[in-house]
C-alpha cells in the first residue's frame, strides 16, 4: 500500500519528481554562517530539496497539487529526476483521473508535467483535469514569457489556454467542500497554499511558503527565490501560526520526502515532526 494520510475522509498522498541540490549561501544570502548553528542537519555547503506533488482524494474529485520539474531544460543539478508519473502510477492513480490540477505558482519546479509531448504533438498530461493558475502570478510571469528564461512558459502553461483547460483564480477559492486556496504571497505575488478540511480535522499544503525544516521556527529566513521577502516571511508566519493552532498536518513539497507532519513545541521553539 502507498504511503498515503488520511484527514476525515479526505486522502493525501504524497508524490515526488526527484531531488534537486543548491548552495545553501546562495539560496539563503541573507544568512550568516551563526545562524546555522542550532541546526546541524544543514552544516553543509549543499542541500538537498524535494521536488514534492501531492494527490488529494475526496469522495468526488482527485487533485494534483503541482507538477515538478518534468523534462524541462532547467539547469537545476538533481541527483533523481523525472519520477511524477511512475510515483501517481504507484500511488494507484492514472493521469486520467484527475479532476484538476492546482498549480501553487509558476516557478518551473512546480509545472514541468503539465505538458507531455505526444505523436500529434504537446497536449496536457492530465486529459480530464481543469488546470488552476493564480491570476495574480499570471499577471506578473506572462510578461515575461518571450524572455528565454521563461521558455517554460510557453511549453507548459501557455498552451493550456489554447486547449480551453486553464482557469485562473484570485484570492480565497473553494475548489470543493474539502479544499479551499489560502493566499500566502510574497514567494510570487499570487502564491498559494491549500487548506484542507475533513470531518473537523485539517491539513495545509505549503507550496513554497517555506523552502527547510527552520523556516518552522525561523519563519523571518527569507530566501533569494522569494520576490517579496518581507510578504513571504508574513505569510510564512501567517501559515505556521495557524497550522500550530488548528494542530493542522503539514504537507511541504520541499520538505524531505514524504512531506508531512505535525508543528510541536520542543523547548519553547516550534518543530516540525515527521509522520512516523
């Protein structure tokens, strides 16, 4: 059986499309060498990052909760890759399954499955499902899609548009009676998280309100990716004030693999705490 969580009657199921590995000074260059000392684990001059997915399972929908990296020319050392499909398959899902595809932003760790590339051309990996972009992420990253940074763009969300299974969202949006958006901006202007709620029990999917276990406790660490750093560590604090007080289960995509757990307190500070 696939290592799965249940909430209520609401099922998540973690998936992942490899490992990717960054600078730990470049990711975080606000950062000083004294601020690492409380957390060994991340001693090194590398860290390791998942690039997580998750698969929420009501009674009537089956979602997606971003797409990873896929096949995209990234330039991103991974030490596994391309693993999404094999993982859903795995999981006990198939690609027609799904209902929608929730894109928490449009950085290109978390849309490079939307797309596959077929005999008759690019069509979208998940035939059944409506995709769901922010507006607001929309807005700033389109500007950009003729740019050859944004290449992906064009690949993997703009053709969706021409397929008629793009919708864009703005602000707190019930995807069904379990699932609601819960704006968390300032990694993009239009990032989201989920809250996911079931017989009185909850679980938030982060996105990338928080990239490594101390942004938990640290949630003023800001790293380079995030556009607006002072919004993020809001939002990031927003998050994980409310997932420690509605003793919510925690789904990080970036976390390491599978991503869930429970916000504690151990000596004061707040600590995440694996699923066992």
């Amino acid at each position: 059986m696939y290592t799965h969580s249940v909430v209520g009657k609401t099922s998540i199921y973690p998936v992942s499309d490899g490992r990717m590995l960054f600078s730990r000074d470049s990711f975080f260059n606000t950062l000083s060498e004294k601020d690492w000392v409380d957390f060994p684990e991340y001693s090194n001059s590398q860290f390791e990052m998942n690039v997580g997915s998750f698969i929420i399972k009501t009674d009537d929908q089956t979602v997606l909760v971003d797409t990873g990296l896929g096949k995209l020319d990234h330039h991103i050392e991974q030490t596994t890759k391309e693993t999404l499909l094999p993982e859903i398959a795995q999981a006990g899902f198939r690609p027609e399954d799904f209902d929608t595809v929730f894109i928490t932003h449009l950085h290109l760790d978390h849309v490079g499955t939307n797309m596959i590339k077929t005999p008759t051309g690019w069509q979208p990996t998940f035939p059944n499902a409506r995709y769901l972009v922010s507006k607001n992420d929309w807005s700033l990253f389109s500007k950009n899609i003729n740019a050859d940074a944004f290449a992906y763009l064009r690949e993997q969300i703009h053709p969706l548009f021409d397929k008629g299974c793009l919708d864009l969202f703005d602000g707190e949006t019930k995807l069904c009676d379990e699932i609601t958006t819960l704006p968390t901006p300032g990694h993009t202007p239009g990032h989201t998280s989920l809250i996911i709620s079931s017989q009185g029990e909850k679980a938030i999917i982060l996105g990338d309100a928080a990239h490594i276990l101390p942004q938990v406790e640290k949630t003023h660490w800001s790293p380079a990716p995030d556009r607006d750093k002072k919004l993020s560590a809001k939002s990031r604090d927003m998050v994980m004030q409310m997932i420690e007080k509605e003793h919510a289960l925690l789904a990080s995509g970036h976390f390491p693999s599978p991503g869930l757990g429970n916000l504690v307190r151990v000596r004061s500070k707040r600590v995440f705490i694996p699923l066992s």
